[in-house]
C-alpha cells in the first residue's frame, strides 16, 4: 500500500509529486496559540523550521509550506478554517496536489485519550470525538488515513472538554507539550523515512 500504508515500501507510484500531505490541526487565531487544540499546528511549523521554509498564507483555507524532509517532499498545511470545518481545505489541498484520495495524507491532531506529552501513531480507527477528525473523514470519505497523535489528557468531566482543549496550558504541562510536538515532527520524519508500521514500532513503544 505504499509510503504511508501498510507495507512501507516507498518504492510504490505516486500519483503526486509530493510524498506526503502533512495537516497540523488547530484553530486560526492568536488566542488559540499555544493551546491544547493546536499542537498540530505546531507540528507543521517546527517541520518547516526544520526545513528552512515558513507556512505562508495559500488558496485553500490554509497556510502552506512545501518542503523537502530527508529525501522526501512534503506539503506542511495548516487549514485556516476552524477546526470543525478542516475538512475543507483537506480536500482542496488533496486535489490541488494531485494525491489520490488519501494517498500520503498525514494527520497531526491532540488527542484527549492519550497522557499529556504522549506521542503515538496509528491508521485509521476511530474519531474519539474529534472535530477536526471528523470533518477529515467526511470530506474524504474514508478515516483510514495516518495519524500522529499527541496526548493532551482529558478534563475532570465532559463538560469541560472546550475548556481544556482551547484555554491556555499551566506551564508544567506546556513543556511537556513541547517536547511532544518535536518529537511529532520527529515522527512524521520517520514516517517519510521508514514507513508508517516501522515508524510505529519506534515511537509507540516510547
């Protein structure tokens, strides 16, 4: 299945120039920065630093950058939509690249099931909720697409789930939060590197 499936053989055709489609998850906006919902974001900017590039302002509802990580090339997108609604720019930015359907489609998203600075990857499943993931798997028809995904811990009850996602993070918690979103940057390298079932060999045991 290629790249980014089940077989990690990076030698299968691609139907776009770029390898991956990286999607750093968020909401727009500087109150929104730095807070629990907007790792992804931070994902795709770290991996653009890395690259020497910046995500700059594109067509689709997104902040873009195209990069070239390790020997691989790479779309760094931000959707500029609220999350709810990333879907959107998913979809643009897949056909605007050529990828086929979900083909090298990378998801970088917080996930409230995982302990704060928790990175794991996986494949498809399920939703747990989440709005971005959502919007993803309704415009693309399918939620078998790669995840990087970064622990947030959950809040003491439901009702506050808004709260803890979107307000800003006590100081301990943001430098384990730090540390996440680079070694999710370094995950999403893997990836590209080594395959997806190879690359959660390495980072799911951490």
């Amino acid at each position: 299945m290629g790249l980014l499936g089940r077989s990690g053989d990076p030698t299968r055709a691609k139907s776009s120039a770029f390898d991956a489609l990286v999607i750093g998850l968020g909401n727009p906006g500087k109150q929104y920065a730095r807070t629990r919902h907007n790792v992804g974001e931070e994902v795709v900017v770290e991996l653009a630093r890395r690259a020497g590039e910046s995500l700059k302002a594109g067509r689709d509802n997104a902040w873009v950058a195209e990069v070239r990580l390790g020997a691989k090339r790479a779309v760094l997108a931000f959707p500029t939509t609220f999350m709810n609604e990333s879907g959107q720019a998913v979809r643009k930015l897949v056909k605007r690249y050529g990828f086929a359907g979900h083909e090298g489609l990378i998801v970088v998203q917080d996930e409230l099931d995982l302990p704060p600075g928790t990175v794991r990857l996986k494949v498809g499943g399920g939703l747990g909720g989440h709005n971005g993931l959502r919007s993803i798997t309704s415009h693309m028809g399918t939620q078998d697409y790669v995840r990087v995904r970064i622990g947030v811990g959950k809040p003491p009850n439901k009702e506050q789930g808004a709260d803890h996602v979107l307000k800003k993070v006590p100081a301990s918690e943001r430098q384990l939060l730090d540390v996440a979103v680079n070694l999710a940057a370094d995950a999403v390298e893997s990836i590209l590197d080594i395959g997806i079932d190879a690359a959660m060999n390495k980072f799911n045991s951490l």
